[in-house]
C-alpha cells in the first residue's frame, strides 16, 4: 500500500540543522530545517529531514546538486498552493520516479557523498546547508518532495524511495509500515530563486538497486543506479 507522499511548497524559516540518528550497523545524517506552509486552514512549522549521508563507506549517497536546473514539470510546481500537496498514488509528474520519468534529464552525473564524520565539511551536506541558506534570506519558495511524519508536521525520506534490498523496506503490496520500497515516492528538493532556472538536490543510496518492478523492489538483474539508469523505464509500460 501506498505511504502518504508528495511535496511541501515551502519556505525556509531557520538555519539548516545537521542532526544524526543510529540505524542498525551505520549513523544516518539529515539536515534538519523548519519550513513554514500553511497546514489545515492556519500557518504551520513543518520539519524537513534532508539526507545528506552515513559514516558508512558501503553504504554512501549518490547525488546530484543541479544549479541551472530546467524542466517543465516547475510550471506545475510554480502554480501550486503553498503547502502540503499529496499526491500519494499518483503515477505521473509531478510525483517523482527518477526511473519512471525523465526528471533527471541533463542534470549531470550521479557523485558519491563523502563518509561523514559529523563534521559540516563534508559534500554534500556543505553545499546543501549553503543552498538553504540563500533561500532562506531571498524567501524562495522551496519544494521539498518526500512522504509526510506519522507524528506531527515533518517530511522526510527525501531520496529515491525504491530499490532498497532489505527485508524491512520490501513491498508485499498489503503491509502499510512506514518507509517500504514503492514507485513514484522519490525524494528532492526543488528551489526557485525566482530566475530562469531553478536549483535541484537529487539523492540515492548506493545500496539500493535498480531497475524495480511495479512495487519499487529490485528485480533479480538489478545493479546500482548509475547515470545511464536515469529514466530507463519511462518509455515501458509500468
């Protein structure tokens, strides 16, 4: 079943946050940043938890920190409301499948982060926090793509949300847990500067694999996502 997905159209209201949480074998870090959208008819604080790595080195993040970012899913965006928008579900943009769509076009290749050692040195949580940093004193609007907390206002997983190989993130189709593999729930964060291109952050990790059948999990011939991945399933039929 499907988690509630889709994107915060918001406003940076405080200075990026880097924090850690332990998973198993590994320590995950996300920047942490309060947005503020209205929420159910008044103004609320959302939290958003970006991830920006590990201190693992097998387990890495891929990225991608586009600056002159362009496609014409951002019309959309641009028209929408401020706020919350759910499109849990929904199976085209501009819900986001980075293998389903070709919103990775021309955004350059895929780097790995850096091992991160809690330090704010590191790419590219240094580069990030600068990003949300200059939207935060220009008011840009900022639209940050992941599945909504089950507690309180927040957003997070925001990163590809499928692909992962671990019993606890497969997908049965039936179990509702929070954070399972499934299609057309990929994270980012979408900045518009108010200029003719637009700023764009684009995660995976490095274990999770590709291509994924109708439910987000790894097929059997699934490999690491690489730069040639991007998009390889928009033009079947999924």
């Amino acid at each position: 079943m499907a988690l509630t997905y889709g994107f915060l159209k918001c406003k940076v209201t405080s200075v990026p946050v880097l924090r850690s949480s332990r998973k198993k074998n590994e320590i995950q870090y996300h920047l942490h940043t309060d947005c503020s959208a209205p929420s159910d008819g008044g103004t609320g604080i959302w939290d958003a938890a970006i991830n920006v790595g590990t201190n693992d080195a097998d387990d890495l993040l891929k990225y991608k920190l586009a600056f002159d970012y362009n496609h014409p899913a951002l019309v959309t965006l641009k028209q929408a409301r401020a706020g919350f928008s759910d499109l849990t579900g929904t199976s085209v943009l501009p819900a986001l499948d980075f293998l389903r769509s070709d919103i990775l076009k021309a955004t350059g290749p895929w780097r790995n982060s850096d091992v991160m050692d809690g330090s704010e040195s590191p790419e590219p949580l240094a580069t990030l926090k600068r990003l949300l940093q200059k939207a935060q004193s220009g008011h840009a609007d900022v639209y940050i793509f992941g599945r909504t907390y089950t507690d309180g206002l927040g957003i997070h997983d925001v990163h590809m949300n499928q692909g992962s190989t671990s019993s606890a993130f497969f997908n049965d189709g039936r179990d509702d847990h929070n954070d399972h593999n499934d299609i057309w729930q990929d994270g980012a964060v979408l900045v518009d500067f108010d200029e003719p291109q637009w700023a764009a952050y684009f995660t995976a990790f490095t274990q999770q694999l590709i291509p994924t059948d109708d439910l987000g999990n790894p097929l059997g011939d699934s490999h690491g996502i690489q730069d040639a991945d991007d998009g390889l399933l928009a033009d079947k039929n999924h």
